[in-house]
C-alpha cells in the first residue's frame, strides 16, 4: 500500500512501470501461495520428465486461475542438429536419436498440457514456429544444415485444422536452387492470421510494422 502511494500521483515512465510491477505481483497472489504451489507440483507430476515439464506445467496453471495473461511464449531449443540426426527405424534407448527424442518429448509434452488444461482449452490456441528451418540433404554426418523454410503447427481454440497448408513437398523437384525447402507463407501471415482472430484492437501494422506483403493461411476459423 505504500508502495502504491509513494509512486501513484506521477505519470512518468517509471512511475508507470511500478505500479504496473505492483499490480502484477498482486494479480498473481493466487497463483504464487501455498496452496496454488502443492497444486502445481500435482501438475508437474503429469507431465514427463524433460525440458518442457516445469515450464508447461506452469503455463496450465497460469492459464487456468484466469488471471488476465493473454499470450505466453515457451522457448525449447536444442534442435540444431547437424550431426546425429538419427535413422528412419529409430530404437527409442539410443541417445543418439536426437531427433526422434525432441520430437517424444515435445509430442507427449503437448498431450499432457491440452489434457491438463481441461475446459480452458477451450480458450487456448498454441503455435509452434522455429526461427530457423532445416535441410533436406544430409550433411554427410546423419544431420541437416540450416534451412529457410521451416515447420508452424497450431492447435486449439480458433484453429481451422485438421490438414497441411501450403506445403510444397520435399522431392528434390520441389525444393529451392540452393536445396532449402520452398516457402510457401511468410511466417508473419501465419502469425497475424492467430492474432487477428483472437484479439480485438490492435492493427497489423502495429504487429507487424512495414508487413505489407500479407496473404491469409486460413488456419483460422
């Protein structure tokens, strides 16, 4: 309360961004005591070990007190893989099927958070994108070098799916003259594509200033 006296009477920046700090912590109160803790190591306990299991965990509980956050970003990384990519007949025990670990993980990762979020998936849409893409052609090593078009998948509230969009194949005849997969759409028409359906107000060029090339994906519904 204080807190709240000593920076509310002056619209500075600073000012402003105590007493956004402030009403945060406050807002969250019902998510950060005791029992929102032993509730969230519940949750924890529905996921599988790895990368994804605390941060998601937190997310579900996030999303589900219903406390005002309107869009979450989840970093996982460890995708760079030039080298031990893994074969086409994967053992799930070998270490050195990096490829065929992410994609475990991440795929019963997601499994588990659209299980726990129950009835506030209803109210959720999730989209995955990769700041980089990969390759076709093996480096030589059982990897891929870095590519230009890359994978987005969305799922959830909103979401018009259900197929691929856009996809240009990856027969050697479909790929680009420097072996990169073909784009087909700007990841920025993807993302505005989310954006637009589900938040009322801001314009594109807000989100995307200078984006003047937008093409629709119909991935929204």
């Amino acid at each position: 309360k204080s807190l709240t006296t000593m920076w509310g009477g002056n619209a500075t920046s600073l000012n402003e961004g105590v007493r956004t700090a402030i009403g945060s912590v406050q807002r969250l109160s019902s998510v950060t005591d005791q029992a929102a803790s032993d509730a969230l190591d519940a949750e924890k306990a529905l996921y599988p070990d790895g990368d994804l299991r605390d941060v998601l965990a937190n997310t579900a509980m996030l999303i589900k007190a219903d406390v005002g956050a309107k869009m979450i970003t989840i970093d996982y990384g460890n995708w760079d893989m030039h080298a031990g990519l893994g074969t086409d007949d994967p053992n799930p025990d070998d270490q050195n099927e990096w490829m065929y670990q992410q994609l475990d993980h991440f795929a019963s990762s997601m499994k588990a958070f659209w299980d726990s979020l129950g009835a506030a998936a209803d109210r959720t849409t999730l989209v995955t994108i990769s700041e980089f893409g990969r390759r076709v052609y093996s480096n030589g090593d059982r990897g891929l070098d870095h590519g230009y078009a890359g994978l987005v998948m969305a799922f959830g509230a909103g979401v018009n799916g259900g197929d691929v969009r856009g996809s240009s194949g990856m027969n050697l005849d479909a790929l680009d003259p420097d072996g990169n997969v073909a784009l087909q759409h700007d990841y920025r028409s993807v993302l505005w594509d989310v954006v637009s359906n589900r938040f009322a107000g801001p314009s594109r060029s807000q989100v995307f200033p200078g984006f003047s090339d937008y093409v629709s994906t119909g991935i929204m519904a």
